[in-house]
C-alpha cells in the first residue's frame, strides 16, 4: 500500500505525449487543473481544481472541487521520458491543513512503443501520510489515476 503504478499505451507520438504532461496549462486541461506557472524543475506551484476538457462526465465528477487550490511541486524535468511531482494525495478537506504532511512523489514515464508511447505513472510514498487518512488517500487515488490515464489517453487523441 505504499505504491501506485499505472500504465497505458497512447496512440500518440512521444512529443504529444510529452507537452501533455510537462506543459503545465496542457496539464491542466486533461487533468482537471489551473497552475499558477509553468513545470520547471524546483518550482513550488497552486493547482486551482477546474473540470477537465477532455471528459464532460469526469468534468461534472469536478464540479463540486471547482475552485479548490492544491500545493504542487515540480521534483525532476527529464525531456521528453520523465517527470515527476510531488503533492499532498487527496487532500479535498478546505477545513484541514496539509501543508505540515508529507507529500507523495508522481513519476511519468515516457517510452516509445510499437503503435505509440508507454505512459507509466507511479504514485509512492503513502506510508508516510498519516494513518488516519493513508488508505482513504490511496485508495482514491488509485482510481484517480486509473481515470486520469482515461484522461491523457482522450486528450492527446485530439
């Protein structure tokens, strides 16, 4: 329970691929967020929750979060096969501070396949979040990722 990993083949050349995840505002819109500046490595960002453009049904899932601001930090920008983040997993509650918990790392990984790109996502560190919110926070996650992988995959078909 201390490792998310997700992977998926997209239909897309690596450089597609690549400005999907390391273009903060493309970012955002698959993902379902506004940054505050752009991924270079070591910048501490705000994420504002915005439903996705990618999904009018996942879109309306967000909804309800529109408006919600989220600590991000860009960890290693390797172009165009790897970067990574770290933030506080699942962290919906406006009335908690999250700031003074430890922060998950997120790793995309770029390869180039047969038929298009590998895509691996990795979410780790989830044993050091507090107990009391580690397995809620995991397993949310985890089908937060499967859905973003839904995401990225509709997003970069455009």
């Amino acid at each position: 329970m201390d490792r998310i990993v997700k992977t998926t083949v997209l239909k897309a050349q690596r450089e597609r691929v690549w400005r999907a995840v390391s273009d903060s505002q493309q970012y955002g819109a698959w993902f379902g967020a506004r940054f505050d500046g752009p991924f270079t490595a070591g910048a501490k960002l705000t994420g504002t929750i915005v439903p996705t453009e990618a999904d009018a049904d996942v879109a309306k899932s967000q909804e309800p979060y529109r408006g919600r601001t989220f600590a991000f930090e860009v960890e290693r920008v390797e172009p165009p096969h790897l970067i990574s983040f770290r933030w506080h997993p699942y962290a919906t509650d406006p009335a908690h501070d999250y700031s003074n918990e430890p922060m998950t790392l997120i790793v995309f990984e770029l390869e180039e396949v047969d038929g298009g790109t590998r895509l691996t996502i990795t979410e780790s560190g989830f044993e050091n979040i507090p107990l009391a919110r580690r397995a809620e926070a995991f397993k949310m996650n985890e089908g937060g990722w499967q859905a973003q992988l839904m995401l990225v995959d509709k997003y970069v078909a455009r």
